[in-house]
C-alpha cells in the first residue's frame, strides 16, 4: 500500500508524528510537508506525553533525541526538529539555548529583550546572523535520516510584525526589507531556516514511502 510504513508486528502505519505540541510549529510543518504521503499527527492526538529533555550539544543531537524517543514509544515514524538563532557578534549565541535564552519557560518577549540588550551598542554592519534548523527523521526500528535548512540575515534595532514566533520580530531580512516577522506566511515557508529544511524533509519522506522503507 502506497504511502504505508512497517512497524513493529508488520502492522503498516501512515501517520507520521510531529514531535512537537507547538501549535505555531505544527502550523508551519503541516504547510511546508502538505503532499506527503503521510498523515501528519502530533503527540496529543496519539495520547502521547511529550517531554524529551533537550540535553544534546547541536541542533541534530536534539532532534534526534526527540525523534527516537517519540519513534519509539509510538511505533510511528517521526519528525522532530531543533532550531535556533546565531548571532555573529555574540560569538554564535543563543544558539541551541535560543528557546531558554532568557531563563526555561521565558516568554519571547523576554528573551528578544535580552537580546536587544546585549545588542545594543553593536553596529548594524556587525549584526549578522542566521537561523538554522536540522530536522530528524526517526523510524521505531532504530534508522535516522537528517536534513538541514540555513537562512541569513541581521538583528533588527527593536520588534517589528506580527506573524511569526520566536525571534521572528528582530529577524531583519535585507532582501525582503522587513523582518520575519513581516512577511506573509507563505513566503516565510519559502525562505526560513525551518521551510529549506521541511522541504528536504518532504522530498526524503516521498522517497521513503516509495521504496517500501
């Protein structure tokens, strides 16, 4: 059967689990992976608690992490993703601390203003920095696959936009002449760090589900 995956007892699956409850990231995956030949689910909808610590030191040992642990206790084969902002002049901080940059459970709002803060006598020519996300493709027999996505651009002097998350508002894109934040969704899809990776991800997971594995 087309699209199906074997898991454990030979039972064929054709849901893929995203390892995320972020409603904002769900959102965003469930754009960038439409057309794969899977249904997507999350951990609440399969009864799943979803708690991985994210103890690695890079962004693929977190996704990993996720992936094979939910992999695992789902039987499902399964996404995960771990991303975070680069910044030149901070000597590549907050990177992978970026979602606990300002303290665990911190709002966004807090840790763009410690950003902002440790940026603010940083001349805009020395405010590059990048967003990177590594995707994890994980099955319950133990096969992992990886996919990276990179997307470039400066630290804003203050928030502008309203869509978006995270770091999104102080995210400055010099060829689009807004921030992250400021562009409509599907744009963002096409040029974020989480969009050049999700779209790798959906070409591999066409290809798996072809293959029979």
């Amino acid at each position: 059967m087309a699209g199906t995956w074997p898991a454990r007892g030979g039972i064929p699956v054709t849901r893929l689990l995203l390892a995320t409850n972020n409603a904002h990231k769900v959102r965003e995956l469930r754009q960038i992976l439409a057309g794969v030949p899977f249904t997507l689910a999350t951990p609440v909808q399969e009864g799943i608690v979803h708690d991985v610590p994210e103890t690695g030191a890079t962004y693929a040992e977190n996704a990993s992490l996720k992936a094979r642990t939910l992999a695992r206790s789902s039987g499902l084969l399964t996404l995960a993703d771990d991303s975070g902002l680069e910044v030149e002049a901070l000597g590549g901080e907050p990177g992978i601390r970026s979602a606990r940059y300002a303290g665990e459970g911190a709002p966004n709002a807090e840790r763009i203003a410690k950003l902002l803060d440790r940026m603010r006598d940083v001349p805009w020519e020395r405010r590059r920095a990048q967003f990177v996300c590594v995707i994890a493709i994980a099955e319950p027999g133990g096969r992992e696959w990886f996919c990276e996505g990179r997307c470039a651009g400066y630290i804003a002097l203050e928030p502008r936009g309203e869509q978006g998350f995270g770091y999104d508002p102080v995210f400055y894109l010099p060829e689009y002449g807004c921030t992250m934040a400021e562009l409509d969704e599907l744009v963002k899809n096409l040029v974020s760090h989480r969009g050049r990776a999700g779209r790798a991800a959906a070409e591999l997971l066409c290809r798996l589900a072809s293959s029979g594995r």
